[in-house]
C-alpha cells in the first residue's frame, strides 16, 4: 500500500508518496484513514525549541486554570498539587496535572460528563502551560530538525470520533529512522515527549502508541535519532532505570517513494510560511492499495 499526500502551495502543487509498511499494524492504521476526510490541517513543529511564553503575560491562561481547578475542587477528583499563584507552578505541576487527565478518562463513555469535561480542560491548560516551561533537556538540546503534522479532525479536547486499537501491534514500534511516522496523539505521551518533559517513561500513559486517530507526520531528518542516541536522553534512561530495550520507540509508517530531499525541503519551507502568515496549510490524504 502506498500513501499519497497532496498540497497545494502558494499556488502550486506538490505530491509525495510513501510506501507504507508490510506490518499488520500499519495495516489497521491505513483501514482506519480510509474510513476518515481526506483533507487534513497540516503544520510544522520544532522537535525541540527554546522559545518559552512567559506566564506573566499571560493572565488569560493563568485565570482559566483557576478556573479548572476550582471546577474540579467539588468533584470527586480534584486535582493534586493546586496552586494559588502562578509562580508555584512547575514542570513536575504538569506532568502530575497531565497524569491526573490520562488516568481518569482512560475508559469510555466517562462515568461522569462533568469531570469528563473538566479534566479534558485540565489537559487543554496544561499543554497551554507546558509552552511556558523549557527546563532541562531543552536548553542543552537545542532545536533539533522540524517535522510536519497532518491532523484528523477532532472535537474541542482534541478528541477524534473515532479510534484505532493499536494495543495488538506494540512490537512494530522502532528505534530506526522513517519519513513517515504516527502523530503524538496517544492519550498520554510517546517516549519521545516524555523525554521532553523530564517525565517518568515507567508510568502507563508514557509507553508508546496504543491507539491512535489517524493522524501522522513527516519527519525532515534522522533528528530523532540522534536524540534517541544522545547523551542527555541517556542520562534520562538511567535517571528512571530504563533502557532502550524496555522503552518504545516511534510507531514507523512508512518511507517516500524516489525520496528527493530538496523536494522536501521545498515543501517544510512554504508550510513554515503559510503557518507565520496565519495561513492554513492543507493536505489531501488518499490510500493506494495498488
């Protein structure tokens, strides 16, 4: 099977294909596109940046997780670790606060729609917050390569309608290089991210694609890797008493047809530029069986 990605660019058009994996895994995935819009959102993001949104000046952010907190207060989960003051608030804050999301809307329907809802809020403010907090590794990695994302559609909590159970397929996942690769939307983090929040890769939400949307994204270069090997990310692996071998990689999809990387090159560029004019990228995504 082959992934066609079109997008029309400043005018012009551009066409990538990628021969999908031989693996029943990506084989579920590929039933499940078909099954969704072809047209998809597309941006680009830094692996890695160093750029960090001061909370300060960000009082609308600030007074909305006052808001979840005290909504979830009368609950019967409030959160751990409230805050008074947005100074008190750390990384660990929002690697509890995310933990505190993924344990109670693991099962759906949700028992209850109003901790559902709020909890799915809590989610949406701590990614908000998580621009705020560069701490260790970002500053000694650096920006590390861009890669492209091509969102399903999903609801207000980033919640699509639909899911594919990736559970059977958890040995497809790989430390080695591929253009195409599964998105980060796991209801939790890939190891990658985890990595990225100095987070515990031991916990259940930390391991990997056990599910996914349908979305993907296309990887620029061998980035990941690289950061998979370095020395900070080793540093990570003994720091919580793992190692590459009981940890996942990227969920590979597949590579480009005839791959021309100044072709690639061409196309993360007029993304990046549609993205800084506010312009909406989109991409037409389309199965060939063959």
């Amino acid at each position: 099977m082959q992934l066609k990605i079109r997008l029309e660019l400043n005018g012009s058009i551009e066409i990538l294909k990628v021969e999908l994996l031989n693996n029943p895994g990506v084989q579920k995935w590929a039933e499940h596109v078909k099954k969704l819009t072809a047209n998809r959102t597309v941006t680009t993001q830094p692996i890695t940046s160093e750029l960090v949104r001061s909370l300060s000046h960000k009082s609308d952010l600030w007074t909305q997780q006052q808001l979840v907190q005290q909504q979830l207060s009368v609950t019967n989960l409030p959160i751990p670790m409230p805050v008074d003051s947005p100074e008190q608030i750390t990384r660990q804050h929002l690697n509890i606060w995310h933990r505190w999301f993924t344990q109670h809307t693991r099962e759906y329907p949700p028992t209850s729609t109003v901790e559902y809802h709020w909890l799915h809020e809590l989610n949406q403010i701590v990614h908000e917050l998580e621009q705020c907090f560069r701490g260790w590794p970002h500053p000694q990695l650096g920006v590390r390569g861009y890669e492209m994302d091509f969102a399903t559609s999903v609801d207000e909590h980033g919640v699509g309608t639909e899911f594919v159970d990736l559970t059977p397929y958890r040995q497809y996942h790989s430390w080695e290089s591929a253009d195409l690769i599964l998105d980060s939307a796991v209801h939790g983090k890939t190891t990658m991210q985890s990595f990225l929040d100095n987070d515990d890769p031991k916990n259940w939400d930390t391991t990997g694609h056990y599910m996914s949307w349908g979305g993907c994204k296309l990887v620029n270069s061998c980035h990941r890797q690289e950061i998979y090997q370095d020395e900070l990310f080793h540093q990570w692996m003994d720091q919580n008493n793992v190692t590459h071998d009981n940890l996942f990689g990227d969920f590979p999809l597949g590579n480009i047809v005839n791959r021309d990387q100044s072709v690639i090159d061409r196309i993360f560029e007029s993304v990046n530029k549609s993205n800084a004019k506010s312009v909406q990228a989109i991409a037409n995504l389309t199965i060939l069986d063959r």
